[in-house]
C-alpha cells in the first residue's frame, strides 16, 4: 500500500456518492491493521461546489470527483483491496488540504 493510492469504496451502501477512497496514510505506519483514508465524492450530487482548500477537485478515471477531506476516517486495511490508481500527483493539494482541515491554515 502506498500513500495516495486510490481504492474502490469498500462501502457498497455509500459507493454511489463516494465511488473511491485515498489512502493518505504514511508509509512507516505500514504495520498498522487501519488505514487513514479520504472519500472521493461525485463533484456533480454535491452541488458541484468544491470547498476552496478544504475539498480540492480532482478527475480519476474520468469522473470529477471532490477529495472530501472532512470526512476522513479509517478502515480496516483488508478491506482495501487492490488500488486502482494514484493521485500521487496531487500530494501537495491534498496535504495542504488536510492541514486546513486540522489546523486551519
């Protein structure tokens, strides 16, 4: 598992609003059974208003989607299976958003 990976939503009662998660976990607490993980929800059933700094947008697999970053949380790590991708190369967005979300700047 690597940090910013992306995992279908173990959820099956919520996919329909938050298709994926992001693993933002860091790597050194790999021996962990939880990971700390972000839903991605559908931008277009949330009025399509992104939060500036708080809900940064992104498009995967051709969807946009909003990082929610309020409504991070964990999940037992089996329940992540394989990742489906990697928003990697949206680290600093998502970072700066969690750290608005915690401490407010």
């Amino acid at each position: 598992m690597a940090q910013f990976d992306v995992y279908d939503n173990p959820s099956v009662t919520s996919r329909r609003y938050y298709p994926y998660v992001v693993d933002i976990q860091s790597r050194y607490l790999e021996a962990l059974a939880t990971r700390i993980v972000i839903p991605l929800g559908r931008r277009s059933l949330f009025k399509n208003v992104a939060m500036k700094g708080l809900t940064p947008e992104v498009t995967f697999a051709g969807e946009e989607l909003l990082v929610l970053t309020p409504q991070l949380s964990s999940v037992p790590k089996k329940q992540l299976k394989k990742a489906v991708g990697s928003l990697a190369h949206q680290r600093e967005e998502i970072v700066n958003a969690v750290d608005f979300a915690i401490f407010g700047v």
